[in-house]
C-alpha cells in the first residue's frame, strides 16, 4: 500500500541494476512484473541456496515483485508482452536496446499500442555516443568513472569498490528518472522514452567531488579532492581493533582535544578547517598514531561523551547486531515460502501515511505466470498452448 500503489511496471531487467531498481518500486507500492527468460535470471545462480535458481543475490534484489517467464523469441511470447503492456505503465529493460529492436520490442512497437507508456532503457552508455554498442558491467563503469584512480591517488594500488556500486547507484538514478517521467505524464498524457547510462551517470557522481581544480579552464589543479584521497582516510586502528571517526568542524575538533587533555592550539595544523585541509595527510597520520593509544570501546564512549561523530567499524556478521538497527526493526525474520527461514532487510525511508512494505518476497522463476495471463484475460486454452510451445515457462 506503498505511495507507488497504482503503478504497473514490466521488468525486463536482469542481474543487479535494474532488478535493484524495480524492487525498490515495488518496495513502494508498484505492482511489480519480472519478465525473465526461461533460463531465468543468471543473478539466481549467485551465493550459496538452499535450493537451485534462489541465490541469496536474487532473494536481495528481487523481492516485492511477480515472476513471468517469456521466450520473448517466440511470438507467442513476444505477443504475450505486448498484451501485459496494454495496461502497463512502466516497461523497464537492461536488455541492449539492439537486442530489443530485433526482437520486435523498441519503444515504438510500445508505443502503438499503450500511448502513455514510459519506456527506460537502463544503457552501459550514452546511445549517442562510440561507446553505444559496449557491453557495461560494474567494474568496468566503475573503472571508466576514476573510480578505481582514486585508489592510487590515495597511495594503494588501483582497486573496485567491493560492492556493486555502480550498479546499486544507477538503479536508484533509474528510479528517480522513471517517477520524473510520471509527474510529466501528467500534465503532458503522454509516455516518452528514457536513457539511463551507467557511465555518464557514475562519471558525475565521482566528479562531483573529485573534479576539483579541473572545473577551471585553465585548470587550478590536477583534479581530486584532497580530504577524500588522504592515504590515512581509513578506519583508524585501535589498542584492541579499528573504530571509524570523522573529527570535522572546529567545535568537534576542540572537544576532542580537550578530552585527551591535549591543548587545541599546541598544533598549528589543527588550528583551523584551512589549515586542516591544507596538512590533511599530516592530521589524519597524526590522528592515526592517536587512535593506537585506547581500546575501541574506550574511544567510543569517548568519542560519544564528546558529541564526535563515530562508528564501530562492522563485520558482515556484526553488523547484524547493531543496537540501533535492532531498535529500528531494520532486519527481520521471515518466512519464504519454498526457501525457509530468511532474514530480510527493511525499506530505509519511512512515510508517515503510506509506508513502504517488504511483504511479497522473492519468486520461483516463472512462479505467477499463469496467475499474471489470467488476470490480463488470456484465456486458459491460449495459457496451455503457450506452456505447450515453451513459449510460458511454469515450475515444475
């Protein structure tokens, strides 16, 4: 009964970044159609399951939503969607748009049939640019974006975030275009198409802070900001283990000065924000050396007595037992279906009328199939004879 409640989305997508962003919409309220293919989505083989093509990877990002499964190669499957996108709002797809225009199923072929159709294609890049016909994958966008850079301009060797960042962050990115184009559907009536390039957009995000001098022409500097990139930026080692601190403003700088009993204006280069920033490197080794000097729970409670920003730095188990997300019900057990008991995590943003929900869990592949022809008025000899050509895939 999410804010979304209303929205029909059809779910071409696969793997991670649009998966990610269409459960987020169906976390919303969207009603939600996964489109796969009889194989499935590769993203069900990932991770250790309980059971074949139910990954933890696919049970993560695929909730809050039903599975169909086409042979769009068929045209009884190509026609299928068609028909489901009479009534649809929303068709998503990370399909290469070649791909989809072979298959019959470019915005146009959309568009003739549903005039208000919002048709997102979720691109490795710009289609008007060289790189149009690439294949995208998270490493290589976040390579592309500086991201893997900025591990050697922080003295390490060049490395990927070990998460997928671009993905997750561009699925959001689709989100926000998608509902855009929404509120201008109603004023103008009509769909449009849509471009999401994973490219362009991470080059924004991480220039967006790094661009720096490089804003300038002629340039001031050789790009990157200085504070982000200071090789000692990293949670802090401890007596006993590592603790994560960001000692930031003047007041917070003066409190935790105090606190150690060490005079604040002793150091020249903690003086002031310009002259921290000037001597960043400096500051962060000497906090560094600081840090080595009490346990993690003694610089915690420090830390909090001192109003200093701080945080444990978490384990993938240990964060499973974080006070604050315990309050917060942010994980949960739940019961699937067909894969027992799970442990689920909440939609983050709360709505005081229309709250987000998490209820509907990940599907078997092709689960709702039957269920979805029926509700669009497939009749149940048009059902059969599509289960009989392999055109509808149904579990076993």
């Amino acid at each position: 009964m999410g804010p979304l409640k209303g929205l029909r989305v059809l779910d071409l997508t696969s793997v991670l970044m649009g998966p990610f962003a269409t459960q987020t919409m169906g976390d919303l309220g969207a009603e939600v159609i996964k489109v796969e293919s009889p194989d499935g989505d590769v993203i069900r083989q990932i991770g250790p399951a309980r059971n074949p093509g139910m990954g933890p990877l696919f049970l993560n990002t695929n909730r809050s939503k039903r599975s169909i499964a086409l042979d769009l190669k068929q045209p009884a499957g190509r026609e299928a969607l068609l028909r489901l996108a009479i009534e649809a709002d929303i068709v998503i797809s990370n399909i290469r748009p070649q791909a989809m225009t072979r298959l019959g199923l470019a915005y146009e072929d959309f568009e003739k049939i549903n005039s208000r159709i919002i048709y997102a294609q979720l691109v490795g890049f710009d289609l008007k640019g060289p790189y149009a016909e690439r294949p995208a994958y998270d490493d290589l966008i976040q390579g592309g974006a500086c991201l893997a850079y900025s591990f050697s301009r922080a003295g390490c060797r060049p490395a990927y975030v070990p998460t997928a960042v671009a993905d997750r962050f561009v699925g959001i990115a689709a989100v926000n275009a998608v509902l855009a184009a929404v509120i201008e559907r109603e004023n103008s009536g009509r769909g449009q198409k849509i471009e999401i390039p994973m490219y362009e957009t991470m080059v924004a995000l991480v220039l967006g802070d790094h661009l720096s001098g490089l804003t300038f022409d002629p340039p001031l500097d050789s790009g990157g900001y200085s504070r982000h990139l200071s090789p000692d930026r990293r949670p802090y080692k401890t007596s006993d283990g590592y603790i994560c601190a960001l000692i930031y403003n003047d007041g917070q700088w003066e409190r935790f000065f105090r606190a150690i009993e060490r005079p604040s204006q002793s150091d020249s280069r903690f003086a002031s924000f310009a002259s921290r920033m000037a001597n960043i490197d400096e500051v962060y080794a000497e906090l560094g050396r600081i840090m080595l000097t009490k346990t993690t729970a003694e610089w915690l409670l420090l830390f909090q007595q001192a109003d200093v920003p701080a945080m444990p730095m978490h384990s993938f188990e240990s964060v499973l037992e974080d006070p604050h997300l315990a309050a917060t019900g942010f994980f949960r057990t739940v019961e699937h279906p067909s894969e027992g008991t799970l442990r689920s995590m909440a939609f983050p943003v709360r709505f005081s009328r229309s709250d987000a929900t998490t209820d509907r869990l990940a599907p078997q592949l092709g689960e709702h199939g039957h269920e979805i022809l029926a509700q669009a008025g497939f009749a149940p000899t048009e059902i059969e004879q599509m289960r009989a050509s392999g055109a509808l895939c149904t579990p076993l």
